[in-house]
C-alpha cells in the first residue's frame, strides 16, 4: 500500500498543476494564526507549547489513521498526505520562468527568478539555481518519501512541518532567537536522510569519482546537509558541458536528481516485495 500510494501521489503531482489549498502549508498557517489567537495565554507562548502547537495537525492525521485503523482511509489519507508534503508547484513555475528568460538572454529576469527560487528552497540569495533545484528536489520528494516509508503520514506532514517552520523562521526579519530550533530540528531530521539521498547519487551517477566526497562528508557528523549533497552532485555528474549554453548544468544536475528519485522508488518496491514495507 505504501508503494502504490507513493506511485499515485508522484504522479498526480507531476501531471497535474496543484492549487494552493493542496499545499500543506496552506492549512498549518491557518491552524497557526487560528491557534495564537484562541491561546494567547502566556503560557502557551513557551518553546515546548509552541512546537507542540506547531506538529498538532501532523500529530492529528497520525492519530485519526489508527483510531479509524481502515485500510481504505489509511490509503486514500496516505496520498494527500503526501500531495500535501510534496507540492512545489511556485517553485516549478519559477524554474520554467528562468529557463524561458535564460534561453532569450534576459539577465535581469534570470537574476529575478534565481532570488525567487534560492528564497524558496531556504537558502541565501546567492545560491546557484541548480543547488537550489538540488535542495528543492531532496526536501519536497526524497526527504519526505523517506519519512513516509518509516512514519506513514505522519511522518510525511512532520517532516513538511519542520519544511515550513524553518523557512519562514529563515524569511522572518525577526531577530528573535527564541525560535531557532526549527531550524535545528530541520538540521536532524536531514542528517540520515540527505546521506540516503546522496547515495543514491552515487548509484545513478559516476560512482567513483563522488564516493571518495560522499565518505568524507557523511562519515563528518557537522557536515551540512546541503553542502553533502550539492557536493556529491557535482562529483556524480557525468555529462559532458558546452559553456554555451545557459541551461545544461541545471538540467543535468535534475536528471540526476530525478534518476535517483526512481532508484529509490525501486528499492521501496523491493522492500514491499520482501515483505519489509507493507
């Protein structure tokens, strides 16, 4: 079931143009200011209260799922869950947006939607728009896949949660520091996941010329795992380069990505064959 829903929610994600109300973070920001506003008591307002405030959606899928313990709602919640967690259709505008403008030269435009798509993967404004294609594609797909296989849907929504959290604690102009566990929360719920996913760029790309970088990264346990993988990434690419052309780099480092997205897919239907994953 695991597999089939996994299957279904990738598919419709990619054929289909998602509306806004199929984003998870269009109902945890509704259930965040809904909830400031009904406990604006003090004590609600502790890091403890707030991060259970903050996963209670999450932690209510979960519940709902083995209080009902239906197979049919189990399955049918599986796949909005994971349409909920997986959805980046702004960020998939915003890539076809710079590929259209980089094709006719227009480097202001292209700068524009470089911004846009650092912004929106969490990091800074300078980061290339293939690192942050790389970054967006690890945290909407992989990273999820991985949480859903352990934790089912609530484990997908968790993971989407802390996504959200730590993005918009990073886009705040607040200087409040009361709050940056969030992003430390993010930072372990990445450490296994992003060394899973910059193996698997190891299978689908140049093997040995990346396993000497993936070692020495994966084997630091402080090493950032976006810098794990963008690292990995360039190694693992094997596809020749025309400084010509705009575009290639970023479209290459995609493929990979996207290759190592369906190796994992075959190997969570391994495991389902083995009998591992229900």
């Amino acid at each position: 079931m695991v597999l089939i829903a996994l299957l279904i929610a990738l598919s419709i994600e990619r054929l289909y143009h998602s509306p806004d109300a199929l984003h998870w973070q269009f109902y945890l920001s509704r259930w965040q200011h809904w909830s400031a506003s009904k406990l604006s008591d003090e004590k609600w307002q502790s890091a403890p209260a707030t991060f259970l405030r903050t996963i209670a959606p999450a932690l209510f899928v979960g519940l709902l799922i083995q209080l009902l313990d239906n197979l049919l709602v189990t399955f049918l919640v599986s796949i909005a869950a994971l349409l909920l967690a997986i959805n980046c259709e702004p960020a998939r505008v915003s890539y076809k947006t710079y590929l259209k403008a980089a094709n006719r030269g227009d480097d202001e435009t292209c700068q524009e939607y470089q911004r846009a798509l650092s912004q929106y993967a969490g990091l800074g404004e300078k980061t290339s728009v293939n690192q942050s294609l790389i970054w967006m594609n690890y945290r909407h797909y992989l990273a999820v896949m991985f949480y859903f296989v352990l934790f089912g849907s609530f484990g997908a929504l968790l993971y989407a949660t802390f996504r959200i959290a730590a993005d918009t604690e990073n886009n705040s102009e607040s200087q409040d520091n009361s709050k940056s566990y969030w992003s430390r929360l993010l930072w372990f719920a990445d450490w296994v996941p992003a060394r899973l996913a910059a193996f698997g760029l190891l299978i689908v790309g140049h093997f040995s010329r990346a396993f000497p970088v993936w070692v020495k990264h994966s084997l630091n346990p402080q090493a950032e795992p976006d810098k794990l993988l963008f690292n990995v990434a360039c190694k693992a690419e094997d596809s020749p380069q025309h400084p010509d052309d705009r575009t290639e780099h970023i479209a290459c480092q995609l493929r990979l990505m996207r290759r190592q997205q369906i190796f994992w897919v075959c190997v969570i239907a391994a495991l389902t064959l083995w009998g591992t994953v229900n």
